[in-house]
C-alpha cells in the first residue's frame, strides 16, 4: 500500500516576535516541545513499523544576534537536545525572519521592503548554520510565509534543497500587525503538492525551465464557522462556492482537535498520493491549552484508519515516498 509522508515542521525561536535587547532568558517552551516529541517517537513507530522522524526549523539571523548577542545562541543553548535529535536522525534546519533594528525609534521593524537586507538575514543564517553544524543546510523555512523569485534563487544558490515555507490559499491580506515594509505574496494559486518551481515565478510549477529546488507546501485548509452553516448551504445550491472566499489556515498541530480532524481527513481525500505538512511553534508545548491539545492531535493521527500508511519522515523521504 502507498505510504503517506507526514512532515511535521517544528519552528525553534523565542516565544516574543519583539525581542529584547541583551535577553538572556531561554526560549519558552523549547524544552517542554523537544521532550514531547521525543516521548511521540517510540508511539509513532509503533504504530507505522518505521523509523519516526522531525523536522526542526532554528532561528540564527540578525534579530537573534542583536537580543542574544550571538546568531547561533539557540543552537548553543539547546546543544544537548540537538545531540539527540541528531540522533534520532531529525531534520535540523533554518527558519528566517527578516526583523531589523530601527535605532531611530528604537524599535523592529519587519523589513520584506528591503531585498538587500532580506538577502542579508538569509547569509547570516545559511553561514551560521555551516559554521555550527559543519556542512551546508537542506531545508528552510522563511518566517511570516515570506518569499519571493530572488529569495528562492538565493536560497538555491546556497545550496537549499528544500523550502517549506509557502501556505496555499493564502491571500495578501490580512497583513502584519508590527511595522513592517513590503507586503506578503498572495498564495492562492499556489500548488498545494511538492514541486520545482518555473525559474522566474517561485509560485508556479517549473515545465522545462524548473529550479533545482523543491517547494514542499504547508498543509492548509478553510475553516467555515458553523454559525454560517445555514448561509453556505443556501449560496451552494444558487452555485456559489463561499469558501473561496475564506482565508486558509495551516494544519498547526496545537488546533483544537475538531478543525485539526476536518483538515487531515480533507487533505487525505484530496490527492491519489496524498501527505500532510503540520507545523508548529517551539513554545506550544509550554503552553497548557496548545499542548492538550498537541496530544488529542496525536491520539487522532495514532489511531487513524490510515495510521500504518503514515510515515513522519524528513522532507527527502517526503519527495521519495511521493515520487
């Protein structure tokens, strides 16, 4: 029977996107997030007959070396931890933001306006990583579902096999709530299936002309409040899809259990090849309601119809399985 890849991404980052300056504090809920996929592992191999393997996404740009001192503080603060992901044989990979320091008011400002910078934090990044782990990164992930054509090439060109940072169905609005330049991409015609992106637009299929990158999309999906039900079901029977209309969330793996059991049993319908892309911040499991509901989630995906099909694998094994 066909496997179904799971890639459960993991953002390792302080809990505050406004960081502040000489922080010494840990990052919250990285411990409690770490042990709990490490106690999830022997679970879910138990119940797919396969090695279980995940995905984390570590912070070491500009804003991290201006409030921690160094780019590669998170990494050396959970050194331990890392160890035994490693271990484990885990996907240890970047996650960018492009926060930047505005002396004038003393405050961040979210610079996407700014290619020369944005290009700047994914340099910091990509070499920090190299100098901490000795040997080049695989995977990326921007931060705010960021990304644009000269921001793939460059990730391409520093040697980034996959990026998992875009969300389907997104739509440019609504914006950031902090100060912030540039504006977001639109998603809505994003693929929702791994592929090569066309060369001069990231958001496309490449035919003949694919990078050698591979977007690996975000899981995501639309939430119709219930409330509405009865307004759905009256535009549905005059032809008209209000859902398309609805903005699209991604399959975070600390939803309450109901919407998290719609989105994977909606996106397991979809595709004769199907797979899941959840993601998750490190500071859920610190937080009592979101890691509740982290192990309902888990309790649905163990106890699935499909739970032997499912392989949590790292985004290689992912493009393998699929292929």
């Amino acid at each position: 029977m066909k496997k179904i890849p799971v890639v459960i991404c993991i953002d390792v980052e302080p809990e505050d996107r406004e960081t502040g300056r000489g922080s010494v504090s840990d990052w919250a809920g990285v411990d409690e997030t770490i042990e709990f996929f490490s106690a999830l592992r022997p679970r879910l191999e138990l119940a797919t007959g396969a090695p279980a393997r995940f995905c984390w996404f570590f912070r070491m740009d500009p804003q991290v070396e201006h409030t921690y001192g160094v780019t590669s503080w998170g990494v050396e603060r959970y050194r331990e931890h890392i160890r035994k992901l490693e271990a484990a044989g885990d996907e240890l990979g970047l996650h960018t933001h492009a926060w930047r320091w505005d002396a004038t008011t003393q405050g961040w400002v979210i610079d996407h306006g700014d290619q020369a910078w944005v290009e700047h934090c994914v340099r910091t990044s990509i070499d920090t990583y190299r100098k901490v782990f000795g040997r080049a990164c695989r995977s990326f992930r921007f931060g705010d579902r960021w990304m644009n054509n000269e921001t793939i090439a460059l990730l391409e060109s520093s040697g980034i096999e996959f990026d998992l940072t875009l969300e389907p169905g997104r739509h440019v609005s609504p914006d950031l709530e902090e100060v912030h330049t540039g504006t977001l991409p639109d998603y809505r015609d994003v693929p929702t299936w791994p592929y090569r992106p066309a060369q001069h637009e990231f958001r496309r299929r490449g035919r003949r002309s694919a990078r050698d990158l591979w977007v690996i999309p975000l899981s995501t999906g639309r939430f119709w409040p219930s409330r509405f039900a009865p307004l759905e079901r009256g535009a549905r029977a005059l032809g008209i899809n209000l859902h398309r209309r609805h903005e699209t969330t991604p399959l975070f793996l600390n939803l309450e259990r109901p919407r998290f059991e719609l989105m994977v049993n909606s996106l397991l319908a979809v595709w004769t090849k199907p797979f899941l892309a959840p993601v998750l911040r490190s500071d859920a499991a610190g937080k009592v309601k979101c890691k509740a509901n982290m192990r309902d989630n888990v309790e649905f995906l163990l106890t699935h119809p499909l739970a032997s099909r499912f392989r949590f694998v790292r985004p290689h094994e992912a493009i393998e399985l699929l292929s």
